[in-house]
C-alpha cells in the first residue's frame, strides 16, 4: 500500500525537481544519475518506446519532431490563442487542434493531449521519488506558475490525476520558494520572489509572520515570458546572420532548428559566466548545389544583453505594478529572493538589485526551492501538528459577461483564497427555462480580451412571469486557485444544475482512457528496468565466477566430486548466459540464485587454499 509520504513536485517547463520532507528536513531527491533536476522533455523512439528525461534530451537533435520540450507552454491553452501560434512557431514536434480546441502533440503518428505529455513527466519524477524511496508514492503538491489561469491549474490538476497521483494541492511556484525560505525560521518579513524560469515569470510580494503564517499579498507576472523566449531572440540573430551570409533560411530544417535551439541556450547560459563566446555548428544545412554550410558566430555578453534588453524590462515593469498592487514601496521589501536558472543571468540578477535598490538573498537555491516548498506544503497538509499558515491570492479578477461584451469583476485580482461570491441572476423573459452565464479570468475591461472558463447554463428553470425566478449563483475559488460554480433557486431552496462546457479541458473519459494508458506504460517501464537490473546483475556472477574458473579448476579437480561440481558450475553458467539473451525476467531471477550459489562457493574454494 502507498504511504502518507507526500512528495512535492516542481513541473517546471524547462526542468523539474522532486522533493521530500524526511526527518523534519526538506530534501530535494536525486534522479538515478545523480542529478537534482530532469528535463522536462518527453520523446517517442523509433522503435515506439517512451523516454522522459535526460535521456530524451540527449537524443533531441537526431528525434526533434518527436521529442516534445517546454510542453508547459502549451497547457490549458486554447489552439487558436496567440501564445499557442507563438510557441508552435519554434517548435520542432508537431501540433494539431484538439476535440476541445485545444493543442494536441503528434509524436510517431499518435496524438497526445498536453496533459498527458505533462503526466509523463509528473510519473518519472514520482519513480525517482519511489525508487529512492523505496515505496510506492501516491500523493503529491504540484506547483504553478503563480499567473496560471484557471484552465491552466485544471489541466495541470488533470495531468497528476493521468500520472496516477493524487494531487492533494496546487501551489504557486514563488509562494512555494517563499515557504521553503521562511521555513521553520520563525521570521518576521515582507519579501518579494522574483521567479523569471524557462518559460514563465511570476512576482509575488509575501508577509512571513511569526508562527508560520506566510501571506501573500499580491502576485503578477506572465506566462509566456521566460529563458525560452531570450533563446528564441539569440536564434532569431543567429537565422538572420546565416540568411545574410547564404541566402538560406535555417527554419525550413527541424534538426537544423533543434541544433540552434540547443546552442543557443548553451551560449545564453555560458555568457553569465564568460563575457564572449562562440557558436559552431560544423554541416548545419546543406547549400542548393550540395555543398554542406558551418555556422560559426561569436556572441558577447553585451549582445545577449542588448537582444534580451525589453523582456528583462518587462519583469521590472510587472514588479513594479505589483509593488503598487501590494500598496508597498520598494524599501518595505525587505528581502528579494531569486528564484529560477534565468536569474543566474548578471544582467537579470542586477536589473533585480537596483529596481528593489537591495542584494538579492543569497538564501535559497534557484533551481530547488520551488520542489523543496512543495514537499513543506505536502508534509504540513497531512501532519496535523506542522504549524503553518498558507494564505494566496488569485492572479486574476474572476467575472462575467454582460450585456455589450464588458467584463464583470466578481472576485477582484488578488483576492485572498479560498474565496466565494454570490450573485444573483434573474429571468429576463416570461416562462425563460434556461440562463447563460459566461465565467471568465482576466484583467481587462472588455470581456473578448479575457479567457474564457467556460459557458455555464442553468437549466430547468421554473415557468413563471419574467423576473420572477431568482437564481444566487455562487463563485468559489479553492486553495489550489480552481473556480467552481454553483446555482440555488431562491424561491424553492433548489440547486439548479449547471452544464458545463468544456473549453480546453479534458473530459472525464478521455482522463480515464490517458490514465489507463500511462499505468500500462509504467508497468512496462518498471519491467523493463527490473530485467535491466537482473540483467547486469546476472552478468556481473557470470564474470565473476568465469574469472576463477581456471583456479578453481586446478584446486579441485584430483576428486570426483570437484569435476562434478565443475561441470555444475558450468551448466550453471550456460543456462543464465541464455536467461541474459532472452531477457526474461523469472528465468533471470531463478539463475541468479544459482550463480550466486556458485560464486560462494567458488570463493570458498579459492580461500581455502591461500
Ligand atoms: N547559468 C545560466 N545563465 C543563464 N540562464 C540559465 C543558466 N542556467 C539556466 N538558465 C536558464 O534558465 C531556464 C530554466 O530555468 P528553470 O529551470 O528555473 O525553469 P523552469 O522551472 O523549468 O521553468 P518555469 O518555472 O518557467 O516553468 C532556461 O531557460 C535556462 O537556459
Ligand atoms: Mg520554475
């Protein structure tokens, strides 16, 4: 049986992190090769076999249409949405419109739905969870981005569930680097998180006071704005600088696309420690008459610096409006923590400095603390004796749609969560049986500008004059930041039914179906490592006792009963060489058993006669 061990997941678009609290201590856990995040990257091999992780990363550049990166960008958003049309623009895999306009990923002829991308990756880090372990994990608090919409935490809640997890919370991404920050310190402070990611940037402004309470006070940022898109601006350079020199434009080739994407985020990550370097991509694309083209550029500090200048304004720019939001100066801040790979950048981490006129805290680890306050969230949810005090606000104002296309703010921006309002709706025409009511998240006054969570419909209204039935619609925003709605008939105490239409998210089926089919690939994947395992395992005796077969040879075989054994000891040996060849997992363990027998007694006999 699963434990009560919850983990905390950081699904980050760029890199994800795992984390545990043991003992009282929040631990980041190792993947098997020894690192403290895995790429988010998710690839389907030629021979159909699913790879998540480093080891999709590393075949990228020969697989780029069927490794899938950044998937995050992508989730709870609408096909038609200009984020989506930006992100596929770059992208080496390919994207089609899903039943629920939304974006599917086509990877070897077989379409996915973005969730299920991303529940590949909550599954891996939950086997790096278990395999360290040593149990099965069935809980966990995934993070968010703090400006994810609605639809965006439905779809990351939906992914968990399609991972096989129980996803007991939703927390933001800086609110969890804050908990991880004031964490058992009993602090008294007001500070600012400023998380600029690979593929999003969220500030958030937080009192910690004493006894674990850890308010936020506001939070703003944008999804699409992160390390991808400085990428993105050092690829375009680089396009434009072989197009002036060849004449040849390098988007038309997926490889050649995937190969820049690579180096020029390897350049990007080198400039913040160096101030030059070079990019050389040696055969990168072929020239019409056959002959094959090299790029090599050099890339200054000062360059990047100057082509990525208006996205690092932008965050100042929201920091700035957020400070107003929290009715804050910036000499109230009094720590500014920085979180994500991005801040590493010299140019981010001093824009940050002298817009808060503050040394950021060199407290928390950039790349860690995300998954680390989620374990701390996760321990405090099922201890009861954890005190602590974990209060959000919503990133958008919740609303309606009224006559003419406005917005109706219900539950302004910034609200404290959970949180309800109540509105009362009434029929606009005799014998009226149905009511629609647009729900929506945003921060414009025009309703189109804002995204739609869905169309709800009340339904089965009672017969009666117009105006006579009174519907109280109730909005409830939850801790993890997800809006329901409900309806009550005021006249007859009555809940009305609401039919919800999905906008991009999954329905319950499709869930069940990707559920079925990720518990399939796991098994799969667990039987395939443990035959791995058994495999080495099996192959390490085999040399083991081959290596002292000769010496073996010589002290026992005067006797009978030594040649015996020899000859044992070989059939041993031949059966587990045909186990390891034909991979099967009984037969690798029964042979295990027996060269294992083997080798102790091989070594007896070699000790005994030193
Ligand atoms: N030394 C460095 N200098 C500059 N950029 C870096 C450095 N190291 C990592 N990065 C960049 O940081 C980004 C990844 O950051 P991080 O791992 O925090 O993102 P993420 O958590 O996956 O994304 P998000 O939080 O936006 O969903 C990448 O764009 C990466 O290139
Ligand atoms: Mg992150």
């Amino acid at each position: 049986m699963a434990s009560e061990k919850v983990i905390g997941i950081d699904l980050g678009t760029t890199n994800s992190c795992v984390a545990i609290v043991e003992n009282g201590t929040p631990t980041v856990i190792p993947n098997r090769g020894g690192y403290k995040t895995t790429p988010s990257m998710v690839a389907v091999t030629e021979a159909g076999k699913r790879l998540v992780g480093h080891i999709a990363k590393r075949q990228a550049i020969t697989n780029a249409e069927n490794t899938v990166y950044a998937a995050k960008r992508l989730i709870g958003r609408k096909w038609h949405s200009a984020q989506v049309r930006n992100a596929i623009a770059t992208s080496s895999y390919r994207t089609v419109e899903g039943p629920h306009n939304d974006v599917r990923i086509v990877l070897r002829e077989k379409e996915y739905s973005v969730p299920e991308i991303s529940a590949m990756v909550l599954q891996e880090m939950r086997v790096i969870a278990e395999d360290y372990l040593g149990e099965p994990i069935a809980k966990a608090v995934v993070t968010v981005p703090a400006y994810f919409n609605d639809n965006q935490r439905q779809a990351t809640r939906d992914a968990g569930e399609i991972a096989g997890l129980e996803v007991i919370r939703i927390i933001n991404e800086p609110t969890a680097a804050a908990l991880s920050y004031g964490y058992g310190r009993n602090l008294e402070k007001t500070v600012a998180v400023y998380d600029f990611g690979g593929g999003t940037f969220d500030i958030s402004i937080l009192e910690i006071g004493q006894n674990g309470v850890f308010k936020v006070i506001a939070t703003a940022g944008d999804t699409f704005l992160g390390g991808e898109d400085i990428d993105a601006r050092v690829i375009d350079w680089l396009v434009q600088e072989f197009k002036k020199e060849h004449g040849i434009d390098l988007r038309q080739d997926r490889m050649a696309l995937q190969r820049l994407k690579d180096a020029a985020e390897k350049a990007k990550c080198e400039l913040s420690s160096v101030r030059e370097t070079e990019v050389n991509l040696p055969f990168i694309i072929s020239s019409g008459r056959n002959e094959a083209l090299h790029l090599q550029k050099v890339i200054t500090r000062p360059l990047l610096e100057q082509l990525s200048t208006d996205l690092v304004e932008r965050t100042i720019d929201i920091c700035r409006q957020t400070l107003a939001d929290a009715e804050l100066h910036t000499d109230e801040i009094e720590e500014v923590l920085l979180v994500g790979g991005m801040t590493r950048m010299p140019r981010i981490h001093l824009a940050v400095a002298e817009f808060f006129r503050r040394e950021p805290s060199k407290g928390v680890h950039p790349d860690e603390c995300v998954a680390l306050g989620a374990s701390i969230q996760g321990y405090a949810l099922v201890d009861e004796s954890q005190e602590m005090v974990l209060l959000d606000v919503t990133p958008h104002a919740l609303g309606i749609v009224t006559q003419g296309g406005y917005f109706e703010v219900l539950i302004p921006q910034n609200t404290t969560v959970p949180t309800h309002r109540q509105k009362i709706f009434t029929t606009s025409r005799e014998n009226q049986t149905a009511v629609k009511i647009l729900v929506m998240q945003g921060e414009h006054e025009l309703a189109e500008q804002n995204e739609l969570l869905g169309e709800f419909v009340l339904t089965g209204l009672r017969r009666a004059p117009k105006g006579q039935v009174e519907i109280e619609v109730t909005f409830e925003i939850n801790a993890d930041g997800i809006v329901s709605v409900r309806a009550k008939d005021l006249d007859t105490g009555l809940e009305q039914s609401i039919q919800v239409t999905a906008t991009s998210g999954l329905t319950r089926d499709e869930i069940s179906n990707m559920m079925r089919n990720a518990g399939d690939h796991l098994l799969e994947r667990r039987s395939s490592e443990e035959v791995e395992v058994a495999k080495q395992e099996a192959e390490r005796l085999i040399g083991e006792i081959e290596r002292l077969f000769p010496q073996v040879e010589q002290i026992v075989a005067q006797s009978d009963f030594g040649r015996e054994a020899i000859e044992k000891a070989r059939a041993v040996v031949d059966r587990a060489k045909i186990a390891v060849e034909k991979r099967d997992l009984a037969s690798l363990k029964e042979q295990i058993e027996g060269l294992a027998r083997t080798q102790r007694m091989f070594k007896g006999v070699v000790a005994k006669t030193l």
